[in-house]
C-alpha cells in the first residue's frame, strides 16, 4: 500500500484509573486520517472522536486496541492489535508515586505440591509500560519454553521439583518475583538423617568430574529481597559449566 507505519502502539500493563497514551504514527504519499477502535471480549467497536495519532485513556478495563490510518486514494492500513492490561485490585503503594513505567510485581507465585504426573501452574503478573516480558527459572536455570506469565508444566516429574521464580523486564528495567518451593511428591526416595552421611560420601567417592555448588541468597527476615544473587547464581553456572563443572544451584 502507500501507508506504512513507522511507529506502532505497545501494550501496557497498569493499574485502574492510571492515565497514558497510545501512540501511532505513519507515513503516506497524501495526508492521512487517523482512526482508533477497541474490542472487549467479542465486541469490536470504533471510538468516537479517536481520530489522532495519540490516543488518551484512563484505564479501567483490560481491553484490545488498533489504529486504522487511511489517506485521501481510500489506501487503509491497521497497526497491530495491542492489550491493555489494567489491574483492578493493587496494593497500596503500588506504582511507586514517581513510577515511570519500570515492572512493579502485582503477582506473586505460591508454593505448589503435586504428584507426580499431574499439572504444574504456576502464576505471577507484573504491570510496566511497556507491558513487561516474561522468564521463569528453576533453581537459578532459565527455563527457555516457559516465557509468560503462567508457567505451565502438563505432566510433572520429580526432576521438576525445586524453586521456582519470575523476572518481568521491559525497556525500563528488571524485577523479580518472590522464590517459591515445587515439591513433586510420588517416586522420589526420601533418605532418614542417619542415611545422608552415607549419600555425601557415595557421590564424592564416585564422582570422577569437578562439581560446584552455588547457594544464592534472596529472601531476607528483615532485609528487602535482593535481586544480585539470583543473577550471580545464574551467571555463575553458566561460567562454571563452560569450565567442565557439574552445576548444582540452589536458591535460598
């Protein structure tokens, strides 16, 4: 077509009542009109008086938005559907008062028992503009297929157990969620105390490699959480893998 957009409008995450743009800007070959629609649900709908390149809105309910930009030969392009997400119950205190768009978490991850076999969910949410991008990891190992905001496992094993956390980034920065045990029950071998002497001795008699065991610090009883251990954790085996390492991380 003769219409291209050069700046498309991002998602948001945000609190109710919050106040911001959305944003569209194109180029043509004539002048350009400028059209902006919402869906909520099934129900797709014009806005009245949208009709320029910035769209302002008070949040109050999560729903889609597109911008339809047409010039005077009836050429029409849409931008891309994007989601704003608004949150209706937050903590007070939350954003921040000089909050500029940086993830806040709103959701945090409860700590989950399962059998062995059976579904694993996980949940956390975090507002940020733009909407913030998901990782989850486990015991300080990014996770590379689980990137929203529900992990989701549909048939646990006992190797899926451990601790589990969220970082939510975007353009402005990083935060992270509390850390939270996965206990996968059915299957595991539970040792007595008098049996764990034995088991150390076993794996360092047989091991024939070089292992490495980082234990990374977060949740403090009288500290805010700190988020450099978790990275340190994580950086670290990385490093000490590439140096023929068994990596053992832990968080916690």
């Amino acid at each position: 077509t003769a219409i291209a957009i050069t700046e498309q409008p991002v998602s948001v995450s945000v609190p109710v009542g919050y106040s911001f743009m959305l944003r569209c800007r194109a180029q043509g070959c004539t002048s350009l009109q400028y059209q902006w629609f919402c869906q909520y649900q099934s129900d797709c709908r014009l806005i009245p008086g949208a009709t320029n390149q910035d769209l302002p809105i008070i949040a109050e309910q999560t729903q889609l938005y597109t911008c339809r930009v047409n010039d005077l030969h009836r050429n029409a392009v849409f931008s891309d559907w994007v989601k704003v997400e608004v949150h209706q119950c937050v903590a007070r205190g939350l954003p921040p008062r000089l909050w500029r768009g940086e993830p806040v978490i709103v959701l945090n991850p409860s700590e989950q028992r399962v059998e062995v076999g059976q579904p694993l969910q996980l949940q956390c949410a975090a507002m940020g503009v733009p909407a913030p991008s998901y990782q989850w990891y486990r015991n300080g190992n990014l996770l590379e297929q689980q990137k929203r905001k529900k992990l989701w496992i549909a048939h646990t094993k006992v190797s899926d157990s451990g601790t589990y956390l969220c970082c939510a980034s975007n353009s402005h920065g990083e935060h992270w969620t509390n850390a939270v045990d996965v206990h996968i029950g059915g299957g595991e071998v539970i040792l007595a105390p008098a049996n764990h002497l034995q088991l150390f001795h076993l794996v360092f008699v047989l091991a024939t490699g070089k292992i490495a065991l980082l234990v990374g610090n977060n949740r403090y009883q009288h500290h805010p959480n700190l988020m450099a251990p978790v990275r340190d954790v994580f950086e670290l085996s990385r490093l000490l893998e590439h140096l023929g390492f068994q990596v053992v991380s832990l968080l916690d």
